[in-house]
C-alpha cells in the first residue's frame, strides 16, 4: 500500500518541483486520526526551495486527493487516507492471489547468501542459537518471495583449539571410564574442558564401539580421533535438531575444509601482496588499524598456527569469490567487537563495504514458575534449544523467538506459552485461524455454502462498516509490512502486525455474527473472513508455524 503513495507523491512532486528528496520518510502517524500514513517530504524541499514546509506541503496536498486517496496537510506534513474504493480493489487482488499481492518481485534479484546459527560443533545448541536460527530463516523466506535467489549456509567451525578441548573432554571421560588417570589431561579438562552429559554419553559410545583400544593409542593421537568422532555425532545431532525446528540449509562449510584446500594461505598471501600483512615477533599481524579498528590483529601466531580471524578472513574471501552479491551474516551477540576487523578485512581485499550485512542475534532467557531456567542436566551450562522444543513445541519456540528485534535481549515465559488464552501470543494468532475454519465449517454444514471454492468477491461492496474497513486495511497492510523486512531485516515486524490482526478479528468475531438471516450480509463477512485467513496463512508460511483448523 506503500508503495501505491510514492509513485503518486514522486509524480507529483517532480512535477510541481522537478526532483524528488532521497531521504524522505513515509510512516504510520501516532494518532490515528491523522490519517493512515504521513510524510515529512515538505520540509525536506523548504530547505532547497527556502520556502515554507505548510505552503508545500498544502500545495502537494491538493494534487495528490482523488477517487482513491484522501491528502491532508497538516502543520508541514502530508497525511493519507486510503478511500474505500481503493481498500476494496486491493482486497480483491489479495483474495485472488496473495502471494502475488504480498510479495511484489523486486526489479533486480540478487544472488544473496544468508549465513545463520554457525555454532561450534563442540556440543547440543541452546536457545540463543534457536533464536538465530529461526530470524535467519524468515529472512531467508522473504528474501526468497521477493525474488532474490539465496543460499542458505552453515559455516562449521570445526578447526582450532575449541574442537580440541572437544577431543580431550571426550577421553578424559572415556579414561575414567576405565579408572586410568592423566594428571596433565585432568588439569586442563578441569580448566577448560567441555563438562556437560552429553560428555559422557560420547565417552560411553566410544567405549561401546571401540572398546579399550584408545588406551593404548598416543594421547594426542587419541584427542585427536575423539575430536572427530564427537565433532561428527554433535554435528549430526545439531542437524537433527534444526530440521525438528523447521530450519534447513543449502551448504555446509567446514573450516578446517578451508584450511586444508590452502584457502587461508592463500587469501593471506594476497593480503600481504596488497602491503597489509606485516611480521612482528615471530607471528604475523594484519593492518586492521588502517582501516578504523582499535589495533591491528594477529592471523598467524608465532608457532605457526593461525587464528579464527585468518579463517574467517578467508571464509569471506571464499564466499565473495563465489559469486553472491550480498551477504548476511547473523552473529550472537558475542560477536560485537568483530565485525570491525573483519569489515576492515574486506576492505583491504577490494571488497564493496555494503556487500556484507552483520545483524546481531541477543541471548534468550528461559522462565518457569517465575524463576530463571539457567541450566540443564545434559548440556551442564545452558538450556539446550532441543529441549525447549520438546517442553512447548516448534511453532511456540519460532514464533515468540520473533516478538522482539533481535538485537534485544528476550525473556521467554514457558508457562505462558503453554497457556490457552489471549496473554499466549501464539495462541491468540493461530487460534484467529483456527476460528475462521470452524465458521467455514459450519456455514457448509448450515446453508451448502464452502467459502473455500465460492466466488465471494463480489460481496466486498456490502462491507461498509468502520470495523470492516479496519480489519481489510490490517490485511492489506502485511504488505508494507513485508517491505520494511525486506529493508530493515527485522522479522519481529511480522508477528508484532499479527498480533493486531488478531486482536482486531477476535474483537470482531465477538461483535459480528457471519451467520445471519440477510445472506449478502453472510456472505459479505464469509469474504471478510476469508481474506483475514489468506493472510493469516501466508504469514504462518513464511515464520514457518502450523495454520490449526481447530484448537
């Protein structure tokens, strides 16, 4: 609906003006009364033109009202009404197709990777994880709708120091399976080590399959064995989990991949051709300061190993090489301080600044009976996302993972979820769906009439009342809604409108009978109805939850 009043603004003000300000903002006003959308673009053209924003804005006012839409100024702003006439046409488009109507192909599709969850492979993923996973997978749906073609990937992180404490976790509990003890070996599981069950459980099934046999292996030699028979069981167990959660990708990049097939030495040679890699004391360093971060960075350190940077350095190097035109990387809040070096990185590479995106995913904290879940029996440390899936299901755990922005903390309540009552967002919204189903039920059982196969269209005319005006703008407005995720990458924007919605259908459902003696008033709102649950629909497809037909 948005975009139907800039072209008509654009138009307008490039005729009367002859150019168009970029920076324009066009958005819901405050108060309600003011109209369904408002835009400061006259004070942006009083700076150029110096002349007053009310003259302008008034001046545009008058050549933007029509049969469709209602233009207002009003203290220097522009504010839009959407007329009847045009809510209907527009609803019409939307009970006939709304994927096409919701989701508008953009001009230039782009070959997009979005790059989501990427946990270590060193044990079960927790909520935060669940949390990331779950926005990037909605992005990746809208970008998807829209037209852009995208690849969804994991980057395994399964080289470095991090999947050897893995390793050496899993034999010292496979040694105490055997009652041997390494004084070394306990110091620094003690320090470091992984402690959680699923430990132990690892170390139970290496003992089933291969007996006492790494006992008389060479310990490091046995660390590492153990660091890839439990990278691949957990890697195995993080798939298994996402694919329950609804999540699933296109590509898989394993680090040390990268390693092996000389793609860090490689990107770092070109770093240093391109006079960004110097050595100091042994290790070798990168410029990182050069281009606006606080110091410059190690990618190799003195006994010849290199760090996570230098892999990352080359992961980015790999993606851009292969061809994507934009990149979105969703990062745990932890991650905060990295995306400098690694912009700064791309930089030095010659790689365009707006090619990557970085949007950050905040922690999740879980509640029961009003205190703070902190831990689990099986992981020691954090609860596990598979376990929450289990206590309250995948459509409770994405759609409340996405009632926020992600960049802000989240408290998840597990006994309110569970509740059946408006105060359960996901109750409330799905059982808006499931109520429309039960209407239509029964209309077919009643009166013959199956909403699901009838032409209702041409009783939109009949619907005039405020209220039905209201609920058809709080469809069409899903559209705009889409949009702003498009531009902003904020998926919390979905669930925030449908939660509207529903307040709005419930209210209504309460107010309205469908089934009534004068059949243009039924089927009028059996119209009404059923474009509310086109919508509902759709929006459950892309946050990727059930649509009930009863609850």
């Amino acid at each position: 609906m948005k975009s139907l009043i800039r072209q008509r603004l654009e138009a307008i003000v490039k005729e009367l003006y002859g150019f168009v300000p970029e920076a324009y903002n066009l958005e819901v006003p405050r108060e309600k009364a003011h109209g369904d959308y408002a835009t400061n673009i006259a004070f942006l053209l009083a700076k150029n033109l110096k002349r007053k924003p009310d003259d302008i804005a008034q001046e545009i006012a008058n050549k933007l009202s029509d049969a469709y839409l209602q233009a207002q100024a009003l203290r220097g702003f522009i504010n839009f009404k959407f007329k009847e006439e045009l809510l209907k046409e527009e609803f019409v488009k939307l009970l006939e197709n709304p994927q096409l109507y919701f989701f508008e192909k953009v001009k230039e599709p782009l070959y997009m990777m979005v790059e989501f969850v990427s946990a270590n492979p060193t044990g079960p993923l927790h909520v935060g994880h669940g949390r990331g996973a779950v926005v990037g997978d909605v992005l990746a749906r809208i970008l998807e709708r829209f037209g852009h073609k995208v690849v969804r990937e994991y980057y395994i992180n399964d080289a470095g120091y991090q999947v050897y404490l893995l390793g050496l976790s899993v034999l010292y509990r496979y040694y105490e399976l055997y009652g041997k003890e390494d004084l070394q070996l306990k110091e620094v599981f003690e320090r470091e080590g992984y402690r959680g069950e699923y430990i132990k459980e690892l170390a139970r099934e290496v003992k089933e399959l291969y007996g006492s046999s790494l006992l008389e292996k060479d310990k490091e030699e046995a660390i590492d064995f153990l660091r890839e028979f439990a990278t691949k069981k957990l890697l195995e167990e993080i798939k298994a989990t996402l694919q329950e959660f609804g999540v699933f990708f296109d590509s898989w990049v394993s680090e040390k991949g990268l390693h092996q097939e000389g793609l860090v030495e490689e990107v770092l040679k070109e770093l240093e051709r391109r006079c960004y890699i110097y050595e100091q004391e042994g290790a070798l360093w990168f410029k990182s300061s050069t281009f606006g971060d606080d110091k410059d960075r190690v990618v190799r350190r003195s006994d010849g190993t290199y760090t996570y940077f230098a892999g990352d350095i080359a992961y980015h190097y790999h993606k851009y090489r292969r061809g994507f035109q934009k990149v979105i990387n969703l990062w745990g809040s932890d991650h905060h301080g990295y995306e400098k070096r690694l912009m700064a990185s791309l930089k030095a590479l010659g790689i365009p600044e707006d090619w990557l995106v970085v949007e950050f995913v905040q922690m999740v904290k879980i509640f029961k009976e009003g205190q703070e879940v902190r831990m689990s029996k099986r992981t020691g440390d954090f609860v596990s996302l598979q376990e929450l899936l289990q206590e309250v299901g995948k459509d409770a755990v994405r759609f409340v993972f996405l009632t926020k922005t992600s960049d802000t903390p989240l408290d998840f309540d597990i006994d309110l979820v569970k509740k059946k009552s408006s105060e359960n967002p996901v109750f409330y919204v799905q059982y808006a769906h499931a109520r429309i189903r039960g209407v239509f039920r029964e209309v077919k059982e009643r009166y013959g009439i199956d909403a699901d196969s009838s032409d209702l269209r041409p009783y939109i005319r009949e619907l005039d009342s405020q209220e039905d005006i209201e609920l058809i703008k709080k469809c069409l407005f899903l559209k705009d809604v889409y949009e702003g995720v498009l531009d902003s990458f904020s998926p919390h924007l979905i669930t925030y409108s449908l939660i509207e919605l529903a307040k709005d259908f419930h209210h209504y459902y309460n107010h309205h009978r469908v089934m009534v003696e004068d059949k243009k008033v039924m089927l009028s709102r059996l119209t009404l109805f059923k474009g509310v649950e086109l919508t509902l629909k759709t929006a459950f497809e892309i946050l990727g939850i059930s649509a009930p037909e009863r609850m």
